[in-house]
C-alpha cells in the first residue's frame, strides 16, 4: 500500500484494455472510493466532472485526502470493455493535528 500524507491529492488511475491487451474505452466507467470512515462516493464519467479521460482506456480521479487511515479505490466498467479493479491507500496522520 502506498502511504499519503493528510492534505495531498492522490491521483487514481484506472486502464481499460482489450483481451489482446490493446487500450480501449469501455461503454460506461464508474468510480467508487470510500474514505476511512466508511463514506462512499461514486462517479460516472461524463456525467461527473472529477472522472477524467488522459488518453484512450486511461482514466483518473484526483481525491483529496483528508483523513488519516485507508482509502479504497475501485474502477470499473459495462457493456463493451467490461472489467473492475480495485485498490487502496493509506494517509498518515499530521503531527500537527
């Protein structure tokens, strides 16, 4: 797991491919994270502004990490280019706090 510290903006990605491994975009894309205390945000891309497309298949959420503990993370994806992939991150806590 790779640690943040309070206050960053953490960049997730998440790549579509293809059986053969070619980038592709998927029908619809969907982006869920849940912050340590269990509150649970999802964006679709196109409707919401925070879901961007980098290139083709390649997409990304910037998440302001402002609570210590573990993040997760989950891409996913319907119809056409159909897949999910979930991740997580930890935020230390601020010796200021």
């Amino acid at each position: 797991m790779t640690w943040y510290d309070k206050g960053d903006r953490v960049r997730c990605t998440g790549t579509f491919t293809d059986s053969a491994g070619a980038a592709q975009d998927p029908t619809a894309i969907f982006f869920q994270f849940k912050d340590p205390s269990d509150n649970a945000t999802t964006y679709t891309y196109g409707v919401d502004a925070e879901l961007v497309k980098s290139s083709t298949g390649v997409y990304y959420v910037d998440v302001d990490a402002d609570e210590e503990g573990t993040w997760t993370y989950r891409f996913y994806s319907t119809g056409t280019g159909q897949g999910a992939a979930q991740s997580t991150f930890g935020v230390k806590k601020s010796e200021f706090d």
